[in-house]
C-alpha cells in the first residue's frame, strides 16, 4: 500500500521542522544576548559552524550505513489534465489515487475562483493559479512568528 509509509515520511518532516526551529530560536537568542560586537560575531560564526556540520553528519551517516544514490531518479508532476477537469473538480483518475478525495474536492470548490475570464473555475492554491504565492506567504508568517517571538523573549 503506497499510504503505509505516510506515518514515517510526516514524522520526519516534523522532526526536521523543530530541530529548525529550535536551532534558529537557540541561535537567535545567542546572538541577542551577547554584551559588545564582538561576541556578537564570534557568536555568529561559531552559529556558522554548527550549521555546516549538517553536512558532514549527512556523509558520515551516508558512508556508515552504505546509502547509495538512485540513478536516473526525478520528480514528476502529474499534467494538470489528468488531476483536474474543465469545471475544477477532481478527475476520476484523481479521486482514485487520493486518500480523501471528497476533501480534497470540497476544498477545492470552497477556493475556486474563475480562471482567466473563461467559464473554467481553478482552485486558488493550484500551482499556477496562486498556490506557489500562498505557499510563499505561509512560510513567511512562519518566519516572522519565529524570529518575531524572539525579539520578546
């Protein structure tokens, strides 16, 4: 079943996303904190330096457990004919693949809005009609409600 490893690949993710977050809130309070400049930069590098070892952990791990690249592996995106049909809703191609497609479809309809003056109706979070921007602004909010919160800690 191609859900099963849904439950590893979100918490991954998520722990991705708070080791970011606590090490840009630990950072940032670092750098705020320090008394003259010059701990200020010393702070910074050495903020710096532990950043990079990101890396290096990555190619330890790699060597150590034999991960090998996959050859010839890419991403595909699905053309938008076989996800969408001429009124925005879902395809039955769609629906099939898609874990909870009434969801998804209601979703869909309640943030449909008309595509280019023409009878055709797109979600506004499609990529193309506006999702690439909302993602944008979504990760911006983010980053401002984390280095904002700092600024009153």
């Amino acid at each position: 079943d191609k859900w099963s490893l849904l439950p590893t690949v979100v918490a991954a993710l998520s722990m991705k996303f708070l080791i970011n977050y606590i090490v840009c809130a630990d950072s940032l309070s670092i750098i705020l904190s320090a008394a003259s400049a010059k701990d200020v930069i010393f702070n910074g590098l050495a903020i710096g330096f532990i950043a990079d070892l990101g890396e290096t952990w990555w190619e330890f791990c790699a060597h150590s457990f034999q991960f090998e690249p996959i050859d010839g592996f890419k991403f595909e995106k699905h053309p938008s004919k076989d996800i969408w049909d001429d009124n925005g809703d879902l395809t039955e191609k769609a629906r099939a693949e898609l874990k909870f497609p009434s969801a998804i479809s209601r979703i869909s309809q309640w943030t449909a809005v008309k595509v280019n003056s023409s009878t055709s109706r797109r979600s506004c979070f499609s990529i193309g009609y506006g999702g690439n921007r909302a993602m944008r602004l979504v990760v911006v909010l983010a980053l401002m409600c984390v280095y904002g919160r700092q600024l009153f800690v």
